[in-house]
C-alpha cells in the first residue's frame, strides 16, 4: 500500500506545481504531486518552452533570408515544416521527463488523476479524491492542499478554436501544415510570439488587437516600436479592430475587422485566437467551500491561502500576471509559508514579462504612463541600440532601452526593452528593483564591454541627462 | 574553533566592570575591530573591540550586569556555521539586583538551551544594534534620509535582516537622535557656536541621567533644617583634633550630613532601597554616594556603611575619596553601588534645588546652602542658620509620608546632632 497522507498535496504539476513540491522536498515535508496530463504543465507542454523552440527555427530562417549583410550567399532556401514541429515537442518531451526525474529524485510520488477537494477527516486533515477515467479513484490526504490547476485559452463565442481553421495555441503549435495566410487575434505576448513566428516562416500574418495599440500592457514606446518593426517585416498590424462573424469555408475563414467604423474582410488560411486565458477552476471540489472564485480565479491573499483554511491557490488560477515565474515563486512562498518561514508577499512590479516575438520585448516594474498614474514625478532615460556597438557588429540596431526613475528617491520604478536579446538581460534590472538600488549604484556598475547590455547602464545615465554614447 | 570574548581591564587596579550595552547581538557577524559591547564605569565607557572574526555565537553576560570580573568570558565567537560549543556558560547574576558579592560565581551547569544556529534564524537578525553600520538597501536608506528616520531605530525584515524601502514606510516617523540633530543649523545661535564634542564621561552621564529622569517617577518633599546646633558641636569637635599628624581631621558640614542622612536611613529603611520589577530589595548596608564635580563631570563616591563609621571616618574616607575621584584615580568599587546618595550644592550658596535619583537607588538628598535668616521660636523672632534639603524619591518604592518621615528624622538629627556621636 502506498502512503496516501501527506504534509501537502499539490493539485497540478505545472511551473506552480512540482515547484511546490521540490520545495516542500527539500524543507522535509512530505508531499505529493496530482497531475492527470503532463508533468511540467502548459509551460513545458504548450507554452513558454514549445514556442521558443519555434521561434528559434523562425529566426534562423529570418537569418537565411538575410544573409547579404553579413557576406553571405545561399540559393534554394526551405525547410521541413514538419521537423521543425517535431524538434519543439522533442524539447518538450525532454523536459517534462526532466521534471519526472526531478520529483522523483526528491521523492515526490505523482499521482496520475484529476484532484478534487472532497472534505474534511475527523483529523482536520484535507481528503482529495483522484480520479481518471477508468483507473480506481484514490482518496489521499493532507494537513495542506496547493491547487494549481493553470489556466487554459479563452474562448470568445463565434471563434471557438475548431482544431482545423480556428486554433488556439494548442494547434498552433501543432500544425499540420504551413498556413500561407494567418490572422491573430489578440496581441498579448501569446499571440505576438505566434505573429512573429508564422511571419518570420514566412506566412502572410495579420495582427488583430482590440486596443489601441499591441502588446498593450508594455510601454507605449515599446508597442509602437514593435508595431513598426512587425509592419516593416511585413506584417500587417490593426489596432482598435473589432472582430465581426466569422464565415468559414473548406479551406478557409472569412473574418470582417472594424477599425474605425469601416470594415474589411480578410479571407485567411487558419486564425489564431489569443484573447487571454481562463483559470482551471472546474472539478476541482470548490462548490460548498468557502473558497471564492472571481471570473475564473481562485480569490487568495497576499500569501496564497484560499477562503478555505489549508487550502492555497498559485500560478495562473490564483490569478495575474499569468507567468510561470510568478507561480513558480508563488509556490516557494507558499511552501515556506507552511513550513513556518518568514515570506513576504509578492510584489508584481518586481516580475519580470517577456515576449519573444522578433524584435524581442521585455519589461519590469512601472511604465512612464502607469509610474505617472502612480503620482511619481519621474525621470526618464532611454538609449537606442543603433548606438550600442555590439548591436551594431551584430546587425541588431533595431530597439531601445528606456528606463523610469523616481525623481525623489532614485528608485528604479521601471525599465524597458525592445531589441535583440532583451529578454536575457531584463534581469539585471529585476536584481536592481528587488535589491532596491537606486541610479547610483546602477551608474556605478561596470557593464562588460562590448556587449548590449551596455545600453542598460547608458539608459540609466540617460536617465540622469549623461549617456556617454548618444 | 569558538573564541571566548574576555571582560577586559580598563585600568592596571581594575578587578571589574559593569557590561553597559552590546552593540552586536547574537548571530551578528562579527570583523576584526568591529565594537562588540561597552564596558563602562562613572568614569569611563570603554569599547571591546573584536579581534577575531566570527559569528556571535552567545553573549553570556546580559546588558547591565554589574560586577563582572576582569577576564571573565562574557561572549562566545563562532565560525560561520559552527554550533556554540555546549559548555558555554553565563556567570548568573541578577543585574537588577544590586548585590553585595563582589565577585560573579560561575554557574555549575551549561543550560541546555537552545542556541539557534545563525543560518536558523535569518530573519530576526536585528537591524537596530547597526549603530556602526547598518544594513540597509540603498533606496531604504534614501528614503530614511529624505524622511529623516534613524535607520538604526528600525528593524529590518528584508533577507538575513536586511532594511528595505517597506520597513522604512512602516516605520513611523521618529526623529533623528540628539546627536544628529546638534548638527542641525537651527540649533546654532545667531551669534555663531562652537561644538564640543562628547567625552565619554558625558555621554553616560546624558544616558542616565536621562534614563533615570524619564523612567524614575521622581517626586519632591523640601524641609528646612536650623545648622546651629550642629555647627556648633562641629566647632566643638574639631577643636578636639591634634593640630597634625594622622590623628588629624577637620569635620565639615557635609561630614555631619552624611552621618545624619545614614542615621536617618537606619531610622527609616524603606528609603534604603531599590526597585525592581518584581521587588523592593531593601539594603543591609547604609552605602552612601556623594555627588563630586571634576572638571569633566560629576562621580559619586561611596562611604560605604556610613551608618556604622565614625564622625572622624567619614571625613577623613571622604576627603581622600574627593581627591582621588578629582585625580580620576576611584577604582571602579569605589564609585559604583551605592544606596543612597547626597548632592551637597551649599558651597555655592543655592537656595534649593533638587536632584536627579541614582538608580538603581530610591532617593537623593539635595542639600542646599545655609543661610541666617528670622525664624520664629514659641512666639519669639529669633535669628537661625537655615538650609533647605529636598529629597528626590522613586514613588514606586518611596510614598510620600514615608519620605516626609525620612525627612523629619533627617531634621530631627541634624537639629539634636548629639545622636552623630554616639
């Protein structure tokens, strides 16, 4: 007989999940993992890590196809759609199984099932009943119970993915074939990365974002650079869009966008949908707790506990920002929490975003429009990269670094990037939010030269009205 | 390899010394030179530097102790990650209680206490015993400085302690200490000033004296005493002394005094006290402080059983405890105790005053200058030498019949002084 009681119990093994219970691992509980899909969850599976596996095939044939520049030459340049999918589930594939070693090698037992809350024992104990379809359910037990379940795509009605010429992210992953032309809904960091993708393999994409400009939570420096980008490679880009019905065909959808009172159809191959995601709160046991759901999120506090004593929601369920980081984080938050540590509660300007669209996009902490909104009275630094050296030796000058201080303290309230490799280096700016620095130890730090992250140090100097290099 | 902290000796006559403050706490880090603590006395407050590196495993004498014989371990340094080793001991002794053995008996048994490990508790570890160097993130300490908050005041909760912005927020607005503020420009008078900067000596005396009147609650009872009679069996005695030699003496007023206030105290025991918070401790021995200005302060020398010395003792004791405590030559022994204590400011013709209680005695007597004046006896004017004394009293050990009878045996003696010389 295998044990069924545990410390605590982790409801889903994605970023949040085995997380969670590595943590727990290492701190002595004991615990145990519920998953009923695929360890390492939507990032691993579908998400963060396929993609970028994509991407990066996107970005070599980006290359190829601009090889002049740098002295190259090549004719007949293709690519093996197929392969190139299979490379990204292979990289999946391998990392899931490296979470399975990982939980295993910390002794974590996985439950293979769907967990649901199902009571209270005579103990106090939580009960969680797992279940799949034809294996015999499992009652376990815990004094704590993380849920962390993720989250999944919205569906608006009328362009519900069909698995064929509607798709969500999932197909979109998996395609079947190149589409020749593609529309994306929706220009969040989802549907940018899958723009940029298919763009860049070069299908005929069109971006179709409902606000009045894309990835609508950055910057607006940084969305209008990166609409202009996109625009240059080819893309076409509709802000303020409102999506009509849909007409499908066979082989391909019609879809009617409203940009300013007037309407034109766009006759594509297949349409992406990428309006947001929806917490996982279905079949988890909630209904009669006093756990609260608010439009498809589990209600928590500052430290992850539910309306439910010894219940606790992390990651995408518990809520925004939907990334892998923050659950991850969570989850140890959660964990030591329970183990009896001292945490605080996490601050989400201090979480990093990235997209990995084509030039790439990354961000900390307060825009200049939200710091202002904030009542900050700013100071504003930014530094372009046709100035960085390193940018200009590699052929990437296309971007900026912008940087918002507040003017009394020092403190670094935001920072943002567009260009190549951005996404490696907003951490430099994290460390600098979290460890609390202000403009002067960012000023005084040695930046290795010749890299792009020297634009970084330029663009706080900028800030202060002394960038050295424009 | 754990490294035992050693009391030091601040002078060669030094036996031991009061363990005035720990500047690091237990799980600090402790560098080579880094001030661990304060050693102090009347005099002098001396800094016990660090001379090794480590970690402060366990401070073994608590703040306050008095008494605490030169080369006693009074801390143990340990190696990051290193356990306190099991037989490290605390000397017990209780520093509220004001006890007549000199030296500290070391407790047989190690307490098996629990010392946390360093790395157990990352997040208590204060901030406020930082008064050398404080560990803060620079946006805390910008915003410390534009709010004007101390951060040594505020306890961090960031990583291993560490003061970041939200424990400045939360941090309710407290004012930077006096000594910060000096250097603000509004203290300087319009005329221009010098700054003098703090001896030692100063500084002990601003702590106490501050702490004494802010944590004491003083209350006054003031009598008028006649000087005649006892100055006039003062000329009577004196004129008794050999004109040289060591048989020598010559009584002054304050001699009497001191021997009546001790008689008074036998009369009245009560006053003879101190207060702790979970008793009166009342004094076997009549130890008398005297208030003595030196040109960088004041001491108190004690006439220690003055209840039971002679006239002639006590003024010869005094006389040579005055010159030594001007020649800043008391050993620590000498000036540190004490149950009673007397401030004696007739010399400069005062009319009254009153003084600030000693803790951790109950009272001060503060006598002023004799002065002839009209007094009316029966229904008689007559003319009398008269001083005003007002004793300061710690309410929570003293109520206020208890010092007005304290005052009017004081009286009673000094007007009947025959009762000093039997």
């Amino acid at each position: 007989m295998s044990q069924t009681d545990f410390d605590i119990l982790v409801v889903g093994g994605g970023p949040g999940g085995y997380v969670a219970a590595l943590r727990a691992s290492q701190l002595g509980l004991s615990v145990a993992v519920v998953e009923a899909q695929h360890l390492g969850g939507i990032c691993l599976n579908w998400g963060c890590i396929p993609t970028k596996a994509l991407l990066r095939a996107s970005e070599i044939n980006h290359l190829l196809h601009d090889l002049g520049p740098y002295g190259f030459k090549a004719d007949n340049i293709s690519f093996d759609f197929a392969k190139v999918v299979a490379r990204s589930r292979a990289v999946s594939k391998q990392l899931s199984s490296g979470v399975a070693h990982l939980l295993k090698k910390a002794k974590v037992p996985v439950f293979d099932g769907f967990g649901k809350l199902d009571g209270v024992t005579k103990e106090g104990k939580r009960k969680l009943l797992v279940t799949k379809e034809k294996a015999a359910p499992v009652n376990l037990t815990a004094k704590h119970v993380i849920l962390a379940t993720g989250a999944r795509a919205r569906v608006l009605p009328g362009i519900e993915p069909d698995g064929k010429l509607i798709w969500s992210y999932r197909e979109a992953l998996v395609p079947d074939a190149m589409p020749g032309k593609l529309l994306v809904i929706g220009s969040g960091a989802i549907g940018t990365e899958f723009a940029s993708f298919y763009r860049n393999m070069g299908a005929d994409v069109t971006l179709v974002e409902v606000a009045p400009r894309i990835l609508p939570v950055e910057d607006e420096e940084i969305s209008a650079l990166a609409q202009k980008a996109f625009e240059k490679q080819g893309m076409k880009v509709l802000t303020n869009a409102k999506i009509g019905t849909l007409k499908k065909s066979e082989k391909d959808v019609t879809v009617p966008v409203e940009v300013n009172g007037k309407t034109e159809n766009f006759t594509v191959d297949r349409v992406i949908s990428a309006v947001g995601i929806v917490g996982n709160v279905e079949n988890l046991g909630l209904e009669g707790t006093k756990i609260k759901v608010d439009r498809t999120h589990v209600v928590t506090d500052a430290f992850c506990r539910t309306g439910e004593p010894g219940v606790y929601a992390i990651g995408d369920l518990a809520g925004a920002p939907w990334l892998a980081h923050k659950a991850s984080h969570e989850a140890v938050m959660c964990v030591e929490a329970i183990a009896g540590k001292t945490v605080h509660p996490i601050d989400i300007t201090k979480i990093p975003g990235c997209t990995y669209c084509r030039p790439q996009v990354a961000s900390v902490g307060y825009t200049e429009a939200r710091a202002k909104e904030a009542g900050y009275k700013v100071r504003v630094g930014k530094f372009p990269l046709i100035a960085n050296g390193k940018a200009l030796a590699m052929g990437e000058t296309e971007g900026f670094i912008k940087t918002v201080f507040d003017e009394k303290t020092g403190e670094l309230l935001g920072a943002h990037m567009i260009g190549a490799e951005v996404t490696e280096m907003i951490q430099g700016y994290v460390i600098a939010r979290t460890g609390e620095l202000t403009e002067a130890e960012l000023a005084e730090t040695i930046f290795p030269h010749p890299t792009i992250s020297e634009s970084m140090h330029e663009a706080v100097l900028a800030a202060y009205g002394g960038a050295l290099h424009f | 390899m754990a490294i035992e902290v050693l009391m030091p000796a601040l002078s060669p006559t030094m036996t031991e010394g009061t363990l005035a403050r720990w500047l690091k706490k237990e799980g600090d880090t402790v560098s080579s030179g880094d001030v661990l603590a304060e050693i102090e006395t009347d005099k002098a407050t001396m800094e016990v530097e660090a001379v090794d590196e480590g970690i402060l495993g366990k401070i073994l004498i608590s703040e306050g102790t008095q008494g605490v014989p030169v080369n006693a371990p009074i801390a143990i340094l340990v190696e990051e990650g290193e356990a306190v080793p099991e037989t490290a001991t605390a000397p017990q002794k209780d520093a509220s209680t004001p006890s007549k053995t000199d030296a500290v008996a070391p407790a047989q048994t190690a307490p098996k206490v629990a010392t946390p490990s360093v790395q157990k508790s990352p997040v208590t570890s204060p901030a406020a015993s930082a008064a050398l160097k404080v560990f803060a993130s620079p946006l805390a300490k910008r915003i410390a400085k534009e709010k004007g908050l101390d951060l040594a005041q505020i306890k961090g909760t960031g990583p291993n302690g560490r003061i970041v912005r939200r424990d400045v927020e939360n941090a309710s607005a407290k004012p930077l200490s006096a000594s910060s503020a000096a250097t603000a420009p509004a203290i300087a008078a319009a005329g221009g000033s010098t700054s003098v900067p703090h001896s030692t000596m100063r500084k002990v005396i601003a702590r106490r004296l501050s702490e004494a009147k802010s944590t004491i609650p003083h209350f006054y009872v003031s009598v008028d005493i006649e000087l005649d009679a006892l100055m006039a069996l003062r000329a009577q005695l004196n004129a008794t002394s050999p004109e040289e030699g060591p048989d020598s003496f010559k009584l002054s007023v304050n001699d009497m005094l001191v021997k009546a206030a001790a008689v008074a105290l036998k009369r009245i025991p009560t006053v003879n006290a101190s207060f702790t918070e979970d008793a009166m401790i009342l004094h076997d021995d009549v130890d008398i402080s005297i208030a003595v200005s030196i040109p960088d302060g004041l001491i108190t020398p004690i006439v220690r059983q003055a209840d039971k010395k002679s006239l002639k003792q006590i003024s010869q004791e005094t006389k040579d405890l005055v010159k030594r405590a001007r020649a800043g030559k008391l050993k620590p022994e000498e000036f540190q105790g004490g149950t009673f204590s007397i401030s004696n400011m007739g010399m400069y013709g005062v009319k009254d005053f009153s003084a600030i209680i000693n803790p951790p005695q109950a009272a001060i007597l503060a006598i002023a200058a004799g002065r002839k004046q009209p007094v009316v006896k029966g229904s008689e004017l007559a003319i009398a030498t008269v001083m005003t004394v007002t004793l300061s009293v710690d309410h929570r050990v003293v109520d206020g019949s208890v010092a007005a009878e304290w005052l009017s045996a004081f009286r009673s003696v000094v007007e009947s002084p025959l009762t000093l010389v039997i």
